[in-house]
C-alpha cells in the first residue's frame, strides 16, 4: 500500500510526540501500530485522535477512530485557505426601495393596506398585503410568498416568516 502525498500538507502534531511534528509521506520510525496519532476522520469529518492499524514500512497506512470506531486510510487534515481567501458572508436582503429605512417602508406599506389585522400562527396561510400582527414583532404586512415561507417587513426590518403557504 502505499500514501501519496497531493502537494503541501500542513503539519499534525503527534499526541504525546514531545513536540514532534508528522506530515504525511515523512518518515514515521518512532510510531509503530497501537501507536496514537491525529488523523483526518472520514465519517465524523474532524481531525481528531486515531489508534495507528496498520503501516507499510515505515509508513502509516491504517488508522482506528477513537471517537466513532471508523477504520480508513491515514489523512491528515486538508489544506486550509489563507486569510483574506474566505467566501464573504451573504448580504442581507436589500429591499426594492434602496436607501429608505424599514420604518419608512412599513409605513408606506401599513397605509396601502386594508383590512382587518390577522393574528399570527404559524399554521396560517396568508396572502400578499395582508397585514398581521405578531406578539413579539407588532404589525407587518405580508410582501411575498413562498413555499411554507412568507416575507414580512415589520417597523424595524424584513423578516421571513412561516406559514401554511
């Protein structure tokens, strides 16, 4: 059997190693099967604390799960991007009248409407324009539908809701 090594991998410290450092394909004389070692683990999907199982030559081959028990191949943990390389976290929901603040659109929406106010539940289905009142929330309007989801702008911003839509 043998471990191929796909470009740069960064190191794993070995647990009780005295500060060694193994990466993989490197030289591993030290560690024999029984051994601890960290590991990439298949099925939890963490680093985390493996038993060594089995090696070739000096090399560690198969590796035991001390958490979940999975015997795999031995992995070290994949490469992690760079800083400044991270996907940016979404943008919030900009509504269609850019710029004006959610007071001043519940406003204009809350005068549009008629209608008596609905109270809330989430198994209620509701339509667009309805205006429902929500005991933590206070008095919204109802501005797009969607499966067993409906959008709402309250005073103080948009919120999606759900609904037996």
């Amino acid at each position: 059997m043998k471990i191929l090594n796909h470009g740069p991998i960064p190191p794993s410290p070995i647990p009780g190693g005295k500060g060694e450092i193994l990466v993989k394909g490197e030289n591993v004389s030290n560690l024999s099967a029984g051994k601890d070692v960290d590991s990439y683990c298949t099925k939890c999907k963490l680093e985390l604390g493996h038993l060594i199982v089995a090696m070739v030559g000096d090399k560690i081959a198969k590796v035991k799960c001390n958490t979940c028990g999975g015997i795999h191949n031995y992995r070290v943990l994949k490469v992690q991007k760079p800083a400044g390389t991270a996907k940016k976290a979404a943008t919030p929901k900009i509504p269609k009248e850019i710029g004006k603040p959610p007071e001043v659109l519940w406003q204009e929406r809350i005068s549009k409407t008629r209608g008596a106010e609905i109270p809330y539940e989430m198994g209620k289905a509701f339509k667009v324009g309805d205006v429902i009142a929500h005991e933590l929330f206070g008095k919204g309007v109802v501005l797009q539908i969607a499966s067993k989801k409906c959008t709402a702008i309250f005073v103080d911003k948009e919120r999606i809701m759900v609904s037996a839509n």
